[in-house]
C-alpha cells in the first residue's frame, strides 16, 4: 500500500485508527458521564427502548451507536444488550488504565 510507506516515512498512524481511538474516547467519556445527562438516556434508549422502533427495509443506516457496537466487538467486547450489560460497560470504563489498554488494540 502506498499510504503504509506514507503512514512511516512521515511516522503518522493512518486516519481511520485515529478516528477509531478518538470514538473509543468518547465512549469512555460518555460512559463516566452522569447518569442523568442526555448522552447516558440515549444509551439507555438503544439498550431498552429502540427495539420498539423498527425502521424501514433496506440497508441498516450506519450511526455512531452501531459503530461504536462495531468498535466494542473488535476488542472482543459484547455491545450492551441489557442494562446489566451497560452497567458492566460503564465500571470497565470507570477504570481509566483498563480503558486505555483497550484503546490501544
């Protein structure tokens, strides 16, 4: 690939892993949040709520929510399916070294 030989002669990291650490940030700054704040409901919503709320046919719109469900499962993580699920999600991210580590895979 001629990015790779880019990517080292300028001793960059490719843009696509740097959006992958800077959404794996946010997850984890999401997930130490308040639980009272918009950004905590939202997350409650996809977990209990959107399964209601099915959509049209056709392809599955790509969102922040399913790629960060993508991002979880690429580190060997379940997505949160169950509030319990989201309970453990938010103590792993609560502890900020584990959460670097991860985001470093």
């Amino acid at each position: 690939w001629v990015m790779d030989g880019i990517n080292k002669m300028c001793n960059t990291i490719p843009l696509s892993v740097k959006a992958d650490q800077l959404r794996w940030s946010m997850l984890g700054h999401i997930l130490r949040m308040p639980q009272d704040t918009l950004a905590q409901k939202a997350l409650e919503f996809e977990v209990t709520g959107s399964k209601k709320y099915i959509g049209s046919k056709g392809r599955h719109c790509a969102n922040l929510l399913s790629k960060l469900s993508a991002d979880l499962k690429h580190r060997g993580l379940s997505p949160p399916t169950t509030v319990k699920k989201l309970l453990e999600l938010r103590t792993l991210a609560g502890c900020r070294e584990q959460w670097k580590k991860l985001k470093k895979d």
